[in-house]
C-alpha cells in the first residue's frame, strides 16, 4: 500500500526522539544536518529497487517500528496531558485502534491518508505563520560555526529517523511517491526545527524531551481562544497512529490466533518501557542502534539471507 503512507512514517519518529537528540548532537548545525541527511536519504531511496522481503525481516520491522511509534505516543500522553491515567490504559486504546486499522482494506485506508495528508500540510502551514511573530534571529546564531563531527552523527541520525520506517514499512514499487513524500515529510521536519530554535533558542530546546510541543504552546490566536496548541498536536498522533498501524499490518500473521500475539506482546512491552523511567531513557538514547540493525536487515538481499 501506498499513496501518503510514507510521508507519515518518514516523520513518526522525530517527535519527542529525533528532534530533540538530534538538537542535542549539532547545536546550531541541525539545519545542516537536516538538509545533508535528507540529500543522502534520497539517494538511498533511489538506489534501492526492492527491499528485503522475508516474513522473518517484514515482522521484526513491522513490531520494532510499531513498538518505537507505541512507546512515543503513550510516553507523551502520560507526560504531557495524562499524567494520572496508568501507562497500560493508554498503551491500551491506541494499540486496539491501530490492530483494527491494520486490518482494514487498502483502498478505504488510502483514501483516509490522502485526508489526512491535506489536514497535516494545513495545519503545519496554519502554524508557522502564528509562530513566525514569535520567532527571534539572535536564536540561531553562530549560524556558520561548524562542529564537523556533530553535523556528520546529525545526518547519520536523520537518515536513519526518516529513511528506515520508509523503507522497512513501504513497498517501493512506487518509487516516485515514495520520493515526492519523503521529500515533503522532510521538509515539514526542517520547518519545525527552525520554529522550535528560532522561537524557543537552541538552548532552551535541548531542555526538552518534547521541544516541538513546547512550540506549539507558544502559539496565540488571541485572548478569547485558549489551549489551541492542542489542535496543532494532532498531525504528530496521526503520524504515530498510522506508523504503529503500518508496523502492524506488515507483521502479516494469518493464524487464527498468531495474529493477536504480536499486539498483545506489544502492549506489554510498551507498557514495562514507558512505565520505568530508566528503560525510557535507554531507548532515547539507543532507538539509532535499533534503526541501524533494522535499515541493515532490510537492505540484504533475500537470498542471501536465506543461505545463512
């Protein structure tokens, strides 16, 4: 399936774990990082005709992305709104959701993400413009003080976050989609990583586990209207939502009762995960190793993988 479904998951993982690690490693150099990722994630794209298509790689690409997707959204439900709800409750809900979503025709699903697509490109434009009366130049300054080795992990990092649930999660057959969606997805991510430094400043966002929702509570429509950075969340949970759904559906289990054990397994580990505070922080700081090994099982051949 594909349509608009690679333009979400090319952007699923940068919220509360791409942007802000990525923030952290370049400094004022993330937009050249963004821009030197998303030059060599396109030529990956390019290059690649067909990726691997072993049950064995499809599935642990499909739970892994929806495990990661899964673990961000409940952490920011029960960070930023939920604080009280038990981290099971809210692992709960998404994940039933997106098990029925997995399971729905393609032709109804494509014609969801187009609308969907259409919401998310108004509503990132809708914001910029209120942001922009926010936004302060001195906040991106030293503007050309190179940290080689920062904007070098930056790019590593950003190709990895983009590239790797296109390409563990798409059929590339529609190679041209493909590319005009990770080009936009990757725009969109350059756009917001220059609103949340040039509004927050590089150094207040390094604070945040979550600087592009700090952004959005700085937008003011005016007095009479209160808490409208809520409606600017949403493109980032359908991004999430479709992402775990996507993983979902790739997991392809046609047992009469196998293909309840992946969701059932998943919500057990999301919930150990975004329960304890340590485990959260290890994949923080870890989710790049996990894309590596997936971007890597994806791109061996299948015949090769099956003579090991």
């Amino acid at each position: 399936m594909e349509s608009r479904q690679s333009f979400f998951n090319g952007r699923a993982l940068f919220w509360g774990f791409g942007i802000s690690l990525l923030l952290k490693l370049t400094n004022t150099n993330f937009w050249i990082s963004e821009l030197l990722g998303t030059a060599i994630g396109l030529i990956i794209l390019m290059l690649v005709k067909k990726t691997n298509e072993s049950k064995i790689v499809k599935t642990l690409s499909g739970f892994s992305m929806a495990f990661l997707a899964s673990t961000i959204l409940v952490n920011m439900g029960g960070t930023l709104y939920l604080r009280e709800t038990p981290t099971f409750v809210l692992a709960l809900f998404p994940i039933i959701g997106c098990f029925i979503v997995s399971r729905s025709k393609e032709y109804s699903l494509k014609r969801t993400l187009l609308i969907l697509f259409c919401y998310s490109v108004f509503m990132i434009t809708l914001g910029s413009l209120f942001l922009t009366k926010e936004a302060r130049l001195e906040n991106i300054f030293p503007l050309f003080h190179f940290d080689y080795k920062g904007i070098v992990l930056g790019a590593i990092l950003y190709v990895l976050t983009s590239v790797t649930p296109i390409l563990t999660l798409n059929d590339m057959s529609d190679k041209k989609t493909i590319i005009s969606n990770y080009l936009m997805s990757s725009l969109s991510i350059l756009v917001i990583s220059l609103l949340i430094v040039f509004v927050l400043g590089n150094k207040e966002a390094m604070l945040y586990r979550y600087p592009e929702y700090v952004l959005l509570k700085r937008i003011k429509i005016s007095e009479f209207f209160s808490n409208v950075d809520n409606i600017f969340v949403v493109p980032m949970v359908v991004d999430l939502l479709i992402t775990i759904s996507t993983g979902l559906r790739n997991i392809g289990l046609n047992g009469k009762y196998s293909k309840y054990v992946f969701p059932v397994l998943l919500l057990f580990l999301v919930k150990f995960v975004t329960h304890y505070g340590y485990a959260m922080v290890a994949l923080y700081f870890n989710f790049p190793i996990l894309l590596t090994i997936l971007l890597f099982l994806t791109l061996i051949p299948k015949k090769r993988l099956n003579k090991k």
